[in-house]
C-alpha cells in the first residue's frame, strides 16, 4: 500500500507538505501543489478515509434518506439511489443510504455525528415533518421531491404536475373523451406523498382545460387490485377510451385485465403511463409514456450539494420537463 511517505519522497517534499496539499490548511506554492499531485497520480495514493476526514473536518459521505414506506416502488427507488452514488463517487464522496422510517429523529441522529456531510431527502410529503429540522441543520440537504411550501429548501424533481398534463393532453389531441387515471396505492395519496398529488393535480386541471370527463383511481400495486380497477372503471365510465397509468407494477397486468373485459390496446383503448422508459418499452404492447429520469434527478442532486458545500449558491428549485415518447399503445379515438 502506497503511504503518504512514498508520495513525499517521490515529489522531493516532506510528508507534512503532501499533507496540506490535501487539506488545503496551509498555503503552498502552485509548483510544489502539481507535483504532489502528479505524484499521487503516479504512485495510486489513496488517502485513509479517518485521517482525511481529521484533516480536513470533512467526512466525504453523504446521507440518502429514503425510507422504505409501504406503497413505493422499489426497483425505481434503486435508480434513483444508483445514480446518487455514481455521481457522489465522481467528487470522490460515498453514500450512507438510511431505509429506515425514523422521521425527524433519524435525520437528527446522523446529522449530530460527522458521519456524513450533506443529505439527500427522498420519499417527500407535501406536508412532511422532517423540513423544519432540514431548514434548521448547519449542514446542507436537497430534497428529490418538493414539498408544498418549499422556501427555504433546495429541491430537484420531474415536474410530476407538467407530466399529468403531459399525458392528458396526448390523448386529448388524439380525440379521446373520456380518460381515467389509474394511480399509486391509496397509502401513497394518504401521506400526501408530493409526486403523486401531482400528478393527479396536472390530470385533472388538463382534462377540465380540455372538457374531458375523467376520473382517479388508486390502486394497489398487484394484478387483483389491476383487475378491480379495470372493472370499476368501465362500469364508472363505459365510454371509456383512454387511460394514464402512474403505478408501475400494474402497468402490464392493468393492460392485460382489459383485454379480458373486451377493449384491445390500442383499438379500443389507449394507455400512456409515467414511468421508466425500459419498463414502457417491454410490455406486450409497447407503452407511450413519460420516463422517470432517475439518473438525472440523482446527478442533479448530487451536483447541488457539491455546490452548496462549496459556498456557491444554487437555485431553490429544479424541475425537469416531461418527455413523452409515442409508443404502440396509444391511436386516435375509435
């Protein structure tokens, strides 16, 4: 293992300056900086994780609080979570990934440690109580997701509302009247859970913007639950001819329950959902839908909390525009 003597004696330093050229605690010439530099290249060095962190009060970790609720979509969870570590790695970061349910006390407990730097808040409710205490924190945090009243947060999200309308308004320019939208599990709406609300928000204002007759319909995320909803829909709306989905594990088994009942997809029916782009594009009958930007939304996070531990100011929030790609399952109104 390469120490922090061999990158001294291979730039002509002493171990003491090698030192802070890596914490930045002392100037020293920009000469004498490339060289260490280029000897730690050279020589592989890694500084140890502890003795970094005594040096520079740092701890290069940052928290990822999503907790594991009932009713959210694992796998998409995952990307999310993949992303934010990819991206924390390349500023040479790890993350400490919190699953537990523990609210405001478990963001408490690790943000009193120096076990990490800066969080990253998943899983946000509208009104959710864990901002009070991430306004009040001495160490920066972004959310993934925003809550109602967001003033005094750093935020990055799709814009989950734009997406609901998104949908909407695709069927509506293909002539359909009459539209459902089948949504996340009912816990999901019961916390208030913010991605979710906003998406019925921009269903339901573009459908009442387009003169659509529409209706909501959470269901829960297993192919009983996809059967019920299919039925309920057609015996609530018969002249049903369009659907928007926002539940992953429904998706195929939602399409599957209404061929049984009697409407093809796409001859009768048309169905967009949101969701990620590989799960839309390996259904039976390829989904048009909104991907869920997992890797951008996670690198964007990252990328703010780089700029906020180093004292650059970043904007409160960021939404990122839908993107709809047209697939098989969608066609002018029968």
């Amino acid at each position: 293992m390469v120490k922090i003597t061999d990158v001294a004696r291979h730039a002509g330093v002493s171990p003491s300056t090698v030192s802070y050229a890596l914490s930045g605690k002392r100037p020293i010439s920009e000469e004498t900086r490339q060289r260490v530099e280029e000897s730690i290249r050279e020589l592989g060095y890694r500084p140890h994780a502890g003795a970094r962190a005594l040096a520079s009060s740092r701890s290069n970790v940052l928290a990822l609080v999503v907790p594991l609720r009932t009713g959210i979509h694992v796998p998409v969870v995952m990307q999310f979570a993949v992303s934010v570590v990819t991206a924390a790695r390349r500023h040479d970061h790890d993350v400490l990934l919190l699953t537990q349910e523990e609210g405001e006390e478990g963001l408490r407990r690790v943000a009193d440690t120096a076990l990490v730097d800066a969080l990253i808040v998943m899983d946000v409710q509208l009104h959710d109580g864990r901002l009070p205490l991430l306004r009040a924190l001495d160490r920066p945090s972004v959310l993934i997701g925003f809550p109602a009243e967001p003033a005094g947060l750093t935020c990055i999200d799709l814009d989950f509302k734009a997406a609901g309308e998104l949908c909407v308004e695709h069927l509506a320019g293909l002539g359909h009247r009459v539209i459902g939208l089948v949504g996340s599990p009912p816990e999901v709406y019961v916390r208030e859970t913010g991605f979710a609300q906003r998406v019925v928000q921009g269903f339901t204002a573009a459908a009442h913007r387009n003169g659509i007759a529409s209706s909501v319909h959470p269901c829960e995320a297993d192919p009983a639950a996809a059967r019920q909803v299919a039925e309920r829909l057609l015996r609530e709306r018969p002249a049903l001819t369009g659907v928007v989905v926002h539940n992953e594990p429904v998706l195929e088994p939602l399409i599957d329950a209404f061929e049984a009942l009697g409407l093809r997809v796409p001859g009768d029916l048309s169905v967009t959902a949101i969701c990620p782009d590989e799960l839309a594009a390996r259904v039976r009958v390829p989904v048009t839908s909104i991907a869920i930007p997992a890797a951008e939304v996670g690198a964007g996070s990252v990328e703010l909390l780089m700029k906020k531990l180093g004292g650059t100011p970043v904007p409160q929030a960021t939404l990122l525009p839908p993107r709809l790609t047209v697939r098989a399952s969608t066609r002018p109104r029968p």
